[in-house]
C-alpha cells in the first residue's frame, strides 16, 4: 500500500456510498437522447470501448446508459471453452486474485485477507464446504462487458443478499481496505456443480446502482440491513457453462469459490492476468 493508495482511499470512508449510487442510478437510467448519448460516448472514448464486439454499435439504439453499459456481444465472439470438466472464465475483466483458501482464509493483498465465513454472509455452515479450496477474484472495469456467465453447468441451492458498504473495487482501494470483498454489500450464489459446490460472489461498489441475476431480476437495490437468503430446494433453476447468470449495472468484482480438491487453476491464472468471457481457466479434479 502507497501513500498515493491511502490519499485515494481515505475520503472513501465518508462519502454516502448507497445516496450515491441511487444518484448514479437515475443518471444511468435517464432516457435523455442528448444526455446519455454524451455519457455513453465519453465512455467509449476514455476506456476504449470496443463496440466491434456488441450486438448493437448503434449507440442511438440504447434507451439509456444502463441499456448500453449491460449490451449484449455478438454471436461467437465470446467463444466457449466447453470441453467435459473445463472451469471458463465468467466474465470479461482482469484477475485481481486467484488462489488457495487457506483455513478459511481468502488473499486480498499484500498483508490483507478475508475470510469465506464473512464473504458468504457470515454462516459457517455455509463457508464449511469452501475450507481449503481454491477462489478466484476478476474485476470488470468501465470498458468491459457487463454480463456475468456460469464458469460451470451448476443447479442453484441458495442466494444470500448481504448488506454492506459500496467502496470501489479498484486496485488502489483494494490494496488499502482491510476485508474490502467481504465489507461490501454482494449477493452470493450457491450451485450444486461436477466440482461440487460453487460459490459465485457478485461484489457491489461506489456507483454500482444495481446487481440482479437471471432467475430473480434486481436483487440490489433496495439494500438490506441484515442477511437475506432464499433457498430453492423446489424447482431450482439449472444453468449451463457459459450461461449468463447476472449483472452489474455499472462495474464491480466476481468471486468465485471451489472446496478442497474440487477444482484447480492453470498455470498462468493470477494476479493481473486479462481474462476474457467463456475462456478455460482450470479445470475440475476428480
């Protein structure tokens, strides 16, 4: 952690997270032509959007700003690496962590971690099957694709909505706030997988004005002031590898938790590696 790190970080822990993202929510969803048509270009030109890739590069065509950041890619350009017992990557970003879970504990950054218990909304039960597995962290900036996909063929068994604050999830921050992944509101996913359970971590941040997943809708907001859970024992939703599962609307993190001798990553697979939607990067054990 620098100086420059902490200068960046420290104003953070006063700001009105939620009031500023509910603001940024009704900027992102503004139906003004002349206001999100100007949003949605200095987007594309400061991160170097590649519109090549959506299904719609008309930018007049998008409702609003939101309608453009959650686009859709083209056909076949995320292609998948489906292979029996291949981990993909579920989403566009880079990795900011990818590792052990070493007795209970999951690596943030030089000198700070987090453990599973908090990260799943702190339930031991819960976190008991991830003791000593492996997990990964991919951040999406502005310039990536928004969607988030199933890295394995999985039956949904339980979400949790846990409250929290909404720092950002940049490097800086991540590299300054103690416990950041598990300190931020998210909403887990529990799967029953061929790897056996599957945790998958949608992590909110400043701005972020909303998570949702595909068998719910819009999880996030309204934020909770205590642990939420819903279980689908009956008639749960089974979702294919590399089936789109959720959202953020506007960018965040993903964390992704395999148990012990479940699942491996390849070689290569670690911090600040780009990784991109649909690509192999591990593979299941057993």
């Amino acid at each position: 952690m620098t100086i420059k790190d902490t200068l960046t970080t420290l104003p953070q822990y006063l700001l009105p997270h939620h009031a500023l993202s509910g603001l940024m929510s009704k900027l992102t969803h503004c139906e003004n032509k002349t206001w999100k048509n100007l949003f949605i270009r200095e987007i594309i030109k400061h991160y170097g959007v590649n519109m090549d890739e959506a299904l719609q590069p008309d930018i007049n065509a998008y409702l609003s700003f939101n309608h453009f950041f959650t686009r859709e890619l083209k056909p076949g350009v995320r292609p998948l690496a489906g292979e029996q017992g291949v981990i993909v990557s579920p989403a566009d970003g880079v990795v900011s962590q990818a590792g052990n879970i070493t007795d209970g504990n999951i690596f943030q950054a030089k000198g700070k971690s987090f453990t599973a218990i908090d990260l799943l909304g702190g339930s031991a039960e819960r976190a008991a099957p991830f003791n000593n597995g492996v997990f990964s962290t991919i951040y999406l900036s502005p310039k990536d694709y928004h969607r988030l996909h199933m890295p394995l063929t999985g039956t949904l068994r339980e979400m949790v909505h846990v409250p929290g604050r909404l720092f950002s999830v940049n490097t800086a921050t991540t590299r300054s706030v103690p416990g950041l992944f598990a300190r931020n509101e998210r909403v887990v996913a529990i799967f029953d997988t061929e790897a056996g359970p599957m945790a998958l971590v949608l992590v909110g941040a400043i701005f972020v004005s909303s998570v949702e997943t595909v068998w719910h809708g819009v999880v996030t907001p309204p934020s909770v002031s205590s642990v939420k859970t819903w279980n689908y024992q009956d008639n749960a939703p089974t979702l294919q590898k590399g089936e789109e599962m959720g959202r953020f609307n506007m960018g965040s993190t993903i964390v992704v938790l395999f148990g012990k001798d479940a699942a491996q990553w390849d070689e290569g697979f670690s911090a600040e590696k780009p990784v991109k939607l649909g690509e192999k990067v591990g593979q299941v054990l057993g």
